[in-house]
C-alpha cells in the first residue's frame, strides 16, 4: 500500500526556534559582560567549505557572536595550524573553536582535532567529547547528530523501543547518531543497527528500520524496495548530481531517492531544507553552551 500522507520534516523551523531560545541565554551571558565568541580556522579555499564557513559567519553575528574567520591559505603548515589552535585556546574571548574540515592533505587532522582545548571543542570532535557522548555524559555533541536529535524532539518522534538504522559509520555523523540513539534518555532508547561498507544484504537491515538515518555520502542510495510502509527517514546526504536543466548545472539531492521512498515514508526528511539547516544552529548553541560554561 501506498502512503501519500507523509510528513516532512523541515530543518527551517527547527532550526530557527533553536536559534530562538538562544536569545534569553545570549542575553543573560551579555548582563555578566560576556560575549558568545566562534573562531572558525579555514584552511586553503575548499569551495563547499567556504560556502559553510560564511553562513556559519553570517549566522553567529546575526546572533550577536563575537565572531571570526582565520582565512589561512592552502600552504599553511601543520605547525602553523597548531599554533593557531594553540592561540586561540589560550585567548578568553574565545568560546568555541572550530577547524573547517576537509584539511589539506599534508596536514593530520586528528592531531589538529585533539589540539583543541576539550572546553572550546564546539564541533564536539575531540576525543573527550567523543568520550563523554559515548558514556551518556553531558558534552559537546556533533553538530549534525544534535541536530537530528533537535528534529527528532520538535516533531514529537516517538523512538524508545525503536528500531533506528543507520547508514554510514563517520566520526561526524554516523558513530555519534548511534550511540546517542542507544542512549537510555527521552528522544533516544532506540534499539541500534549501524550500517557501512562491509554490510552484507543492506536491504535486510534497512528494511527493518522504524527510523533509518542515511548518512553514506551517495546520491539516492536508499531506494524504495530497501524501507518498509510506515518507516521515519532521515536523510543526511548533500550531494551534487549533475543537472542540465539547472541553471547551475547541477542540483543537490540527498542520500535518499527522496520521490519514491517518500511515498512509503510516514515522515521524511528533505534535501535541501532538511538536516541541512540545523547544523549550523547547533554549532551556535554549543558555542552558547561554551560561554555560560566559562563562567562556573
Ligand atoms: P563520510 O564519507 O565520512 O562517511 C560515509 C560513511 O558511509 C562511511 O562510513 C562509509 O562506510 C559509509 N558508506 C559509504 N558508502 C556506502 C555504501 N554504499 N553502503 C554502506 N555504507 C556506505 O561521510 P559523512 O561525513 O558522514 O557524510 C555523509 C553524507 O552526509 C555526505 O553526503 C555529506 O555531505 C553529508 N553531510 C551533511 C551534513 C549536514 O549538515 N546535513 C553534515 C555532514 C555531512
């Protein structure tokens, strides 16, 4: 049976009420004299990433951040980098920390990551908040996940005793989504499956889900034969498939073939306008969250 009456999940007002109930908290910082402050460190000149970096500029200063870019060029050292992390966790104006990956390839990223002091590691990819997500302690959560969670809670998704499936095991958003899922607190309790390359038969896993999270990084992967009627889908995917009837010449689908999985879906999120949208919410609530720590 068909199901025509899906929701959709849209990232846009999640993402804004977020931003909204920011404002009481950037404001009571602002009565003890302290200003939410994001260093963004972009190294080289990645087109996707200079395109993040300035809405994650323009977002932080529309909240009144103090906030800045380090535009370094492609060239830059690994020391170099590292002295700038370095720089930046020493300064107290600075709550949040963020190097805008992809690194060029002469430079280590995980060493990069693990120079960030654990107070300022607002990405929450620093093995300490890795750790602390994994032991149920509170932290700095991935952005991309804690925004999901963020959805998950808006729209009222009922998860404890789900089955929540997900497609893709990066540091970024596939290991932090499912051990946050796994989690015995409201929105998660979920009966976990994580799926990646070396999963045999991904249909027989995915089509067990009650709510799959597809985070592989390939355009339309998850097909309709591979979700059952009623599934909750969450599609993490950004991907640029060419397009001629675009004017760019391209269009940005998810990792979902979003038209007919949609129809089977109970509730689906979109790409673009979906997960998208709250990343960068969620990076500024966890600089916020920096600043009210910084004054315990
Ligand atoms: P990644 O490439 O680091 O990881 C992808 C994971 O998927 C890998 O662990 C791999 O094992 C798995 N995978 C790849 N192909 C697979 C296949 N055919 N079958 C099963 N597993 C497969 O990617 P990522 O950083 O986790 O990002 C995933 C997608 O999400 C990308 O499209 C990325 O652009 C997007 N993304 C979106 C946001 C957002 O803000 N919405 C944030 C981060 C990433």
């Amino acid at each position: 049976m068909q199901n025509n009456d899906h929701i959709i999940l849209g990232g846009k007002p999640v993402a804004a009420s977020v931003k909204e109930g920011l404002k009481a908290r950037i404001s009571a910082l602002a009565e003890k004299g302290v200003t939410p402050g994001l260093t963004v460190v972009l190294v080289g000149e990645h087109p996707a990433s200079q395109s993040y970096v300035r809405s994650k500029e323009r977002q932080s200063a529309k909240l009144g951040f103090k906030s800045e870019v380090l535009r370094l060029t492609a060239e830059t050292s690994e020391a170099e980098v590292l002295n700038t992390v370095s720089r930046l966790n020493e300064d107290r104006s600075v709550h949040g920390i963020l190097v805008q990956l992809p690194l060029p390839k002469h430079i280590d990223s995980q060493k990069v990551i693990e120079s960030i002091h654990p107070d300022k590691d607002v990405d929450g990819f620093h093995p300490v908040s890795m750790g602390k997500l994994v032991l149920g302690l509170d932290g700095f959560v991935p952005c991309t996940p804690a925004g999901i969670v963020e959805m998950i809670k808006y729209y009222n998704l009922e998860t404890k005793g789900k089955h929540l499936v997900v497609v893709g095991r990066s540091n970024i958003v596939g290991k932090p989504m499912a051990n946050l899922m796994l989690q015995k607190k409201e929105h998660a309790n979920c009966t976990v499956t994580l799926c990646h390359t070396a999963t045999p038969n991904m249909s027989e896993f995915t089509r067990q889900a009650d709510i799959l999270v597809v985070a592989a990084g390939v355009a339309e992967y998850v097909t309709a034969d591979m979700v059952k009627e009623g599934v909750i889908v969450i599609d993490v995917g950004i991907n640029r498939v060419e397009d001629a009837s675009s004017e760019k010449g391209y269009r940005i689908v998810g990792d979902v073939d979003y038209v007919n999985v949609a129809k089977k879906s109970a509730a689906i999120t979109p790409v673009p306008g979906g997960v998208g949208l709250m990343t960068v919410a969620m990076l500024l609530s966890n600089t916020v969250k920096s600043a009210e720590n910084s004054l315990n």
